[in-house]
C-alpha cells in the first residue's frame, strides 16, 4: 500500500492480518478497507455485512478511505472499472464463508462488454502503485459478423504510467473481429450530358453546329478532370464543316463534313472510355496503443479512374440555292452536325479495407509492471478487410443529333449526328487491411519484464485481400510481447 505524502508517495505496509492469501483460514476484519459483493448495494456502507455491489463503486469509496483497500468475493462483476494509484484490489475471496481467501480455486471475475477494456489503471507515474491478487480480468470476443464491432479489439487490461503489481491474476483476452470490407459505393460516378442538336438548313448563310458540352466532374474550379464533347460541323452553302474532337484523349473522333458529290458528312464517332484506376497498397503499418486501446491499419484507397473522352461532333452538311436547295440564296447553309455527349467522370477509387481487431491480454503504457503467478492469455487477431471495390465510372452523354434539310429541299442531305461520350474509368480497389494481432503485453517505454507470467497466444489475424499481392494487408504479429 503507498499514500500521497507532500507531494510524494511512500510506502505503507499491509498489516498481515488484511492480506487474505497470508491468512487464508481467518476473516478479514471491516477495518481494513472497503467490501464488494455482487449481492450487495452500493448504497450500503461497504462492510462484510453490507457490501456495496459493483467494483465501480467499491473503488471510488477506497480512493477516499486511507486503507484503500478493495475486497471482493470470488463472483463475477459486469463492468468495466478504473484503478488510481495506491489503491489494492483483493479478490478470491469466499463471502458465503466468512470472506475467508478462496483465491487458488476461485478469483474474483471481471468482464465488460464485447469492444469494452474490463480493467485500467492509471496513476501519476511509477512512484504510485496498484495491487491486484486473486483476480481474472476477462475480455469478451467479438462475435462473428457483428457489423456494428467490425475491427474491434478484445483487450483485458490497459496500465498507463503506473507500477503495477498482479499476484495469481489471470488477464484473459478473447477473440477479436475481422476488418470491415472497404465500403461499396451506392452509385456510379457523374455522368456526361448529352450533345447539342444541329440546325436546319435554310436558315442563314451558315448554321452552326451543336455546341460542345461540358463535364466538370463537380469540380468547376479543377479543369485537369473535364471532359468536352466536339462540337458540330457547320453548315455552309458550298461545303459542310468537319465536327471537331472530344477532349481529353487523342482519338480523332469528330465526324467528316459533306464535301462535293457523291460524299456526304459523317457521324461522330464515341469518345474513349477513360482508364481505370489502380489498387491500393495494403496495410502494413502495426497500427497504434492508446489509453482506449488499439487502433490498426488500414489498407489504401485505389486510384481514381480517369475521365472519358468527349464523342466526336457530327459533320456538317453542304447547303445552296437552286432547283431542290434552299429558296433564298442569303439563307443558303447547310444542315449543322450535333455535338458528342461528354464523357463520363472515373470512379472513385475503393476504399481500403479495415484493419483486424487485435487480442490483447495487456497494454502497457510506460509503466513498470511485476507478476506474480499470472497467466495471460489471448484469442485470435481477427483477419483484415477486404478491399472495396472501385466505383463505376459515370455513362457518356448521347451525341445530339445533326440538323435536317428542308422536306422540300430534295437536293440536300441531312447532317449528322455526333458521337456518345466514353464511360468514365473505374475507381480502383482499395487494398486489404491489415490483420489484427495476438500479443501478451503490447507495450510503450520500457519493456516489461516476464518473469512470474506464463503467455498464452491465440493466433494472429490474416491480411485483408486486395486486387494483387502488393495490394494485400499484412498479417498480424503474434508475439508475447511487442513494442509500439
């Protein structure tokens, strides 16, 4: 036992007669410190008679009583507590007999619910000191395909800038779940709009074509993801104007204008569909210890995929004024060609997959630590995520359709239509996350010694999967005890 004393801790010794395994056949008095039973009631006044019922309470009577001192039967508590420095915890303890030690048949328990820390001690650094006997910490597993506990971890206990002292404890961690799979996207990227129409013949002494559309990807102030459908050819009295490419993409697609006969204009041609994405990376980094735990590493994003070409813009048709052309020589152009649609936008690059909970029976966080006859124990890491899959690039518009010649103007040819905008480039997949691990004592500062412990280790959690083999997460590390 320690007390605060100007500014510092000292030690205090434990009268024998307190320390229940050194007096196994004799009852604990009410004077040394603070009893917990689950039968009891935390309104009550915290003696053998009249335990309080849960170690939350017990605890926060003890950081006001200079004993300090917790005693707890051999039952099982449902919660997660905090310890401060100085404070002893004895657990094991027989209370249907007197509170008489019972601490090597049967501990005290402590679990919490699934994704929650039984137990955590902190203090104001290594001078203070907690003391736990007799006591199993048990964290819950994860059950398989809990969506809402994706990823978490099953950790027993966390100690944080504290000397902690455990005697014929048991820190027992469960299994941990599987990483989320990179989430799926609900909808394809934006897609292109469709071409502008041509104009008539006979209106003017040349028709203009459709005008070229644009698709800014919902990013009017980046132009490096645009697409632009060709515009229209124009439509003059002696010739028909080529329509013009669609952008980006070096595809010639813009249709022919009518020249002399016989040739006549030609559609616009589709725009290239724009490049997929590339994978992401898998995980693995080892991911961090915390005072809340653990937090894993996740696989990349893939890349984005690149923006369609815009269609190609119809060619443009040739006019005149004569028998079977237009009537009025001033209002003599041809037919104008449509404009291509825009291409479509790339996918998003999918999302990695989540890292794997890991199975930790202790987390130490520079802390000084000395065991006693204990045993710590975890499950299985639990295996990383897959890696999501690439968003759909968004559909190219339709090309607009040419302009027409007069019913009457027999001696004319229609114009022609311009071509559909490409597909957008699916997003990439997201790589794997890494799988979670399977450690004894995962640590910050100084590495804790082992003496006195017996580690026992489940398995380590396998890598998330990924487009490749770069793209798979990492598995976990399976080790009694490891440094972050």
């Amino acid at each position: 036992m320690c007390e605060e004393y100007r500014g510092r801790w000292r030690i205090i010794e434990t009268p024998s007669d307190c320390v229940p395994s050194e007096n196994p056949a004799a009852a604990v008095d009410d004077t040394c410190g603070v009893f917990v039973s689950s039968s009891g009631a935390d309104e009550n006044d915290a003696t053998k008679e009249a335990p309080v019922k849960t170690l939350g309470a017990a605890l926060a009577l003890a950081e006001k009583n200079e004993k300090r001192r917790v005693y707890a039967c051999a039952e099982t508590f449902e919660e997660s507590v905090e310890v401060t420095q100085g404070v002893t915890i004895y657990g094991g303890l027989d209370c249907a007999n007197g509170w008489g030690w019972a601490g090597e048949q049967r501990k005290t328990v402590l679990t919490a619910e699934a994704g929650e820390i039984p137990l955590v001690v902190r203090g104001g650094g290594t001078e203070a000191k907690v003391r736990v006997e007799d006591v199993h910490v048990q964290a819950r597993g994860i059950e398989p395909g809990d969506v809402e506990l994706a990823g978490a971890s099953s950790i027993a206990a966390v100690v944080e800038e504290v000397n902690v002292e455990l005697a014929r404890c048991v820190l027992e961690a469960g299994d941990a779940a599987a990483g989320a799979e990179g989430a799926a996207y609900e909808t394809s990227a934006m897609g292109g709009e469709d071409g502008e129409p041509g104009v008539e013949a006979c209106f003017g002494d040349r028709t203009f074509g459709g005008a070229s559309v644009k698709n800014d990807c919902g990013t009017p102030e980046d132009a490096s993801d645009d697409s632009l459908s060709g515009a229209g050819g124009i439509g003059q009295a002696d010739s028909g104007g080529a329509g013009s490419k669609g952008t980006p993409g070096a595809k010639l697609n813009g249709g022919a204008g009518e020249e002399e006969a016989p040739a006549v204009c030609t559609d616009g041609t589709a725009g290239e569909n724009g490049s997929d994405g590339g994978p992401g990376a898998g995980a693995t980094g080892l991911g961090e210890i915390s005072a809340s735990g653990f937090t894993g590493a996740a696989g990349r994003d893939g890349t984005k995929g690149g923006t369609a070409q815009g269609g190609g813009g119809g060619g443009g048709a040739k006019g005149g004024a004569s028998a079977g052309k237009c009537t009025d020589e001033a209002l003599a152009g041809g037919a104008s060609g449509g404009s291509g649609g825009a291409g479509g936008c790339g996918g998003a690059g999918g999302r990695g997959g989540g890292a794997g909970g890991s199975s930790i029976a202790l987390i130490s966080l520079n802390a000084a630590l000395s065991f006693e006859d204990v045993t710590l124990k975890t499950g299985r890491g639990g295996a990383g995520g897959k890696g999501g899959a690439g968003q759909e690039g968004g559909a190219g518009g339709a090309g607009g359709p040419g302009g027409k010649k007069l019913e009457s103007a027999t001696g004319l040819h229609d114009a022609c239509a311009g071509g559909a905008g490409g597909k957008g480039g699916l997003g990439g997949q997201g790589g794997g996350g890494r799988g979670g691990h399977a450690l004894g004592i995962a640590f910050k500062g100084a590495a804790p010694p082992v003496q006195g412990a017996v580690i026992e280790l489940g398995e380590a959690g396998t890598g998330g999967l990924g487009a490749k083999a770069e793209s798979e997460g990492a598995a976990g590390v399976k080790a009694e005890v490891q440094a972050f």
